[in-house]
C-alpha cells in the first residue's frame, strides 16, 4: 500500500508543474593575479581568461580506503541553512569538510525559518547536543491554533489540527520557527567557523579527476575583486556537493545548461510573493501559530515567530514583475482593499500598517520540476536542496527537505569503505530522495495553486452574511467550490502531514516533548512581553538597528 501510494504521489506531484517552464581539511590555497608568471609545469585555466595553479592535493590518496586516518575530505558549495547542516552531519561522519561560501560576510538577514516535526526529528538524528541547542532559541507553532481564514469574514474556514496530532502519532517534537540568523550562527559556531567555512569563494567550475581519484573545484575568490586582481583558486576532494540554491553553478555545468533564465529548467511560477515582519501585541499573540487568510487571486499569511514579533507574506497570482507603484505597502493597502471581493479583515490590515515600509521586500517565485529524467550526481559530485528540488513556500518544506538531504547523504557517505565507492553511493542517495522529494514538490505546487487559483472567498447563505444580497454570495464558481470544499480539508491535511512525517530518524518520548514545551512556550512568552516594552520606547527601525538586523521577511542572503 505505502508503494502504491508513493508512485501515486510521485506521478501526481510531476503532472502539478508546468512543462515548459572539509570540519577544514587544512585547505591552503595559492593565489595568483592576471599578470602573475605561471610555472611551465602547470596548465592555465581558461575560464574567464584567468590563471590557476593546483593547491595540495586533498583527494590524490594512494590508498582508496576510507578510515579514521585517511577520511573523505568533502568540499561543500553553498553556506546556506542546508550546506550548513550538512557539513555538521559530515563532520559527525569523521569526514573533513570545508564550505565554500560565495559571500564576504554573514550578516544576521532574512526572516524565520519554519523547522516543521521531520525536519526536527533529522537534526535530533544528526547531532543531539544542536537540537537541544536550537529549542533555546526556538518557539513551537505546533502547540496552538493554526489553519485557513475566511480573508473578509475574520472566521475559521479550516483548522490544521493534522500538524499537532501527526507530531503526536509519531512522538515528534512540533513544528515551529526560529530566526534564520540564530540558526546561522549556531550552525556556524557548530561547524568550526572559519575553520571550516570559507568565505568570498564561489565555484567557478568542477573537473573529475581521472581513475575515481576525485574532483577538483575551481574557485573564485573575491567576488568584489576587479579584472586585475581576481584570482582562480583549485581545491581537490573526494566529494564536491552543490548546495548553491536554486540558481545553482554546480547544476549549471552537470546537465550543460544556464544557471538561470530560458533553457535552465528553471521558470516563473506565476506567483510573487511580498513578506516583511512587525514587532506587534495581538490579542491571539500566544495562542495562534499561523492564519491563512484567503480570497481570490491571492492570499496573506501571519505567523508568531517569538521574540514578540509577526512575519506574514501576501502571495499574489500575477505576472513576474508585478507592482503598480514604488510603495509596496501602498500597492498592498490598494490590493487587498479594492478586490472584488471587497475590504479584508482588520487583521490583516493591522498587521501591514505596523510594518516599516523599509522591511516589506518582494520575489518573484520560481520552480522546476522533480529531476526525473537527470541524476543529481555525476562521478564525484552531488547535488542537494534548493540546487535540485527547490519548493513553493506553501508547506514550509524547502529547508526541511535539505536538512533531509544532508543527513541521508552523511549516513550513505559515512558507510563507505572504498573511495572508489562513492560514485555508485551518490547515485543511490539521488535514487533514494527522488521520490519523497518530488512528492513534497508536488504537494507544495498543488497547495499554492490550489489555495490561490481554485480558492476564493468562501459562499455564505445569506442568514450567515447578507452583504451579498438575498441570495448570499459571493455567487462565484470558485466561491462555491472553495464552500464545498470545506468538509474534506481535515483528512486531506491528515493525509499530507502523516507522509511529510514518515521520515523521522529520531523521536521523542512524550515526556521529552512535554519539558520542552513548557521551557519554550515560558521563554517564549518572557521574551515577547520584554520585547513588547522595549519596542514602546522606540521606533521598529531602531530595535532592528539595535539588534543588528539586516531585513527580514524573504531570503538568507549575506551581505558582502
């Protein structure tokens, strides 16, 4: 049955796309700039017409076995949330691992990330010591009350009692957030900081070394550098692993394509997305995780996510590009006000006019379908994340699923011997994480087009709402499907959220769980109320300031 329904899943998970759409292993680099003389012996790199010469050897072992005294030194190319744990359940392997980040300089940007109950489970199976870590800082979504809103009613339409009872069916701990900043530098400080991660580095291209020796990377250092001083460095390892977000390189030169734009297989989703955060007391504060409120062609999103703050996010069917004015609280404002479907609720007003115009960014989204037809490895070199199963932000799963990535491509790498092994290892984790992740792509696109093409606001009788007339309303198609609906959101939601926690390596006991919430929600409340005070004696702008904050709402980028 489970099989049956998995290749059910994965077919129907394919057909929701449109088609046309080294722990440091004592790395030692040697750089050189354009005019600098090259020794006979070494080839020149072309690309880019810049000049390279190898750096000592990491991978040229004369002896393939892998054991404590020669481990698999592994190069990761990407600092983001999934390259971070990723290298942290390497190094847990015994491997050595160094992390190549295109940035200068982590900076605390970028909004919370939701670590829903199977990405919790992961990191407790990665490292015990970092889950206890990360509910220090954490707050729990999962406890309380979560669901879908009528957007001018201010009811519930649905509530996902599913996120709290599947945690409980497999004694996991609930789904929740934490400031994508915190966990940046708990990861960091975990891994070996610049010990490990090396900064101002993107991969400028890749080449397998002959007899399965490994790989060799060629690395770009100072982004920022002009013509006359950028340099090409080369670094060789056992394992390059392409955790470079969704514009990916390493993808780029493994399936000889663009990075980005037409012919990369990557294309517009049809739905932008506007997000920001606000430092605001509401009267539900402590006991509402997450409300969506949904209409037509669109839908808003508010979320606890601790320290007293809100984030939300509009996600809005139009084409890329989209925005009327230079405002993006205006055009909000406008949109959400003058709809077909009249004002919507206060609560989502509040929420918008509280936040500093300086916070609210907006992103075009975009996808690509599961990598069916094309592995996610070649040779030596293996991709993970955004890179090959990048998600609609509807099921908060895209960090979830890289933190997957990292733990099952550590367990497959830890259990190799031989390095002559590890081609035939990275194909078998691309053909183990293929159909799970292709099914939570699927699940995240009919979700998004689901809630904003086919739902609408919902159909009320008139003795329910009369504003519509005598014969209630709205009388849309749409109106009525979303009203009609209705009964079966709580088993579809139970279904959807009972998959997505299959994967648990490591659980709870109940009274492990217990303990945690009440030290969370505790803190959790402590720190709200403080922050709370503080905020009334100055401006949002100023409490950001004060605690060094970048931006927040959509993305992880770093600063330079």
């Amino acid at each position: 049955v489970r099989v049956a329904m998995a290749a059910l899943l994965l077919v129907g998970s394919a057909t929701a796309f449109r088609v046309p759409t080294l722990h440091h292993a004592g790395l030692h680099t040697q750089r050189m700039g354009l005019a600098s003389r090259v020794s006979p012996i070494v080839r020149p790199a072309t690309a880019f017409g810049l000049r390279s010469r190898p750096l000592p050897n990491l991978a040229m072992q004369k002896d393939s076995a892998v054991t404590p005294a020669n481990p698999l030194k592994v190069i990761v190319a990407g600092g983001g949330v999934g390259g971070l744990f990723l290298a942290k359940a390497l190094q847990k392997q015994g491997m050595q691992v160094t992390v190549l980040e295109k940035t200068g300089k982590f900076a605390r940007f970028g909004g919370p990330i939701q670590l829903a109950s199977n990405a919790l489970a992961t990191i407790k199976g990665i490292d015990e010591d970092l889950f206890n870590k990360i509910m220090q800082k954490f707050t729990f979504t999962g406890t309380r009350s979560n669901g879908i809103k009528d957007g001018i009613r201010t009811v519930w339409y649905t509530k996902f009692e599913a996120i709290t009872r599947a945690a409980e069916f497999f004694d996991l701990p609930y789904t929740g957030v934490i400031d994508r900043p915190d966990l940046q530098e708990l990861l960091l400080e975990e891994i070996g900081g610049d010990a490990t991660v090396k900064r101002d580095a993107a991969v400028e291209r890749w080449e397998q070394l002959p007899d399965g020796r490994g790989v060799k990377v060629f690395v770009r250092s100072g982004e920022k550098a002009d013509a006359g001083s950028a340099t090409l460095e080369t670094m060789e390892a056992d394992v390059l692993v392409g955790s470079d977000g969704i514009w990916s390189t390493i993808r780029s030169q493994m399936w000889d394509q663009p990075a980005k734009g037409p012919g990369s297989g990557t294309s517009y989703s049809g739905y932008t997305c506007f997000a920001g955060d606000t430092i605001q007391k509401t009267p539900y504060y402590f006991d509402v995780g997450y409300q969506v409120y949904i209409g037509p062609g669109k839908y808003f999103v508010t979320s606890d996510v601790g320290r007293g703050r809100t984030q939300w996010y509009a996600f809005l069917a139009l084409p890329a590009g989209s925005k009327s004015r230079e405002s993006n609280k205006d055009y909000l404002r406008e949109l959400f006000n003058s709809g077909k479907e009249g004002r919507w609720t206060e609560e989502v007003f509040k929420v918008l006019e509280e936040t500093p115009e300086s916070v609210i960014a907006q992103r075009d989204l975009y996808d690509r379908p599961p990598s069916v037809l094309k592995s996610w490895a070649k040779g030596n070199t293996v991709m993970i994340g955004d890179a090959v199963h990048p998600m609609m932000p509807n099921l908060g799963q895209g960090g979830c699923q890289a933190i997957e990535d990292a733990y099952v491509l550590a367990q497959r790498l830890g259990a190799v011997t031989d390095r002559n092994n590890i081609p035939f290892t990275l194909q078998a984790f691309y053909l183990e994480r293929l159909p799970r992740t292709a099914i939570c792509q699927g699940l995240s696109r009919i979700a998004s087009d689901l809630i904003v093409s086919a739902f609408d606001t919902p159909f009320q009788p008139p003795w329910v709402d009369d504003r519509f007339g005598s014969m209630g309303g709205p009388l849309r198609f749409n109106s009525i499907f979303t009203r009609l609906f209705q009964p079966f959101m709580s088993a579809i939601f139970y279904a959807q959220f009972g998959y997505l926690y299959t994967f648990h390596p490591k659980t709870c006991s109940k009274e492990e769980v217990s303990v945690l919430v009440d030290e969370v929600t505790a803190r959790h409340k402590r720190d709200a109320e403080a922050v709370w005070v503080k905020a009334g004696m100055m401006t949002q702008h100023e409490y950001d300031q004060e605690e060094g904050r970048v931006g927040a709402g959509l993305g992880a980028e770093a600063t330079k």
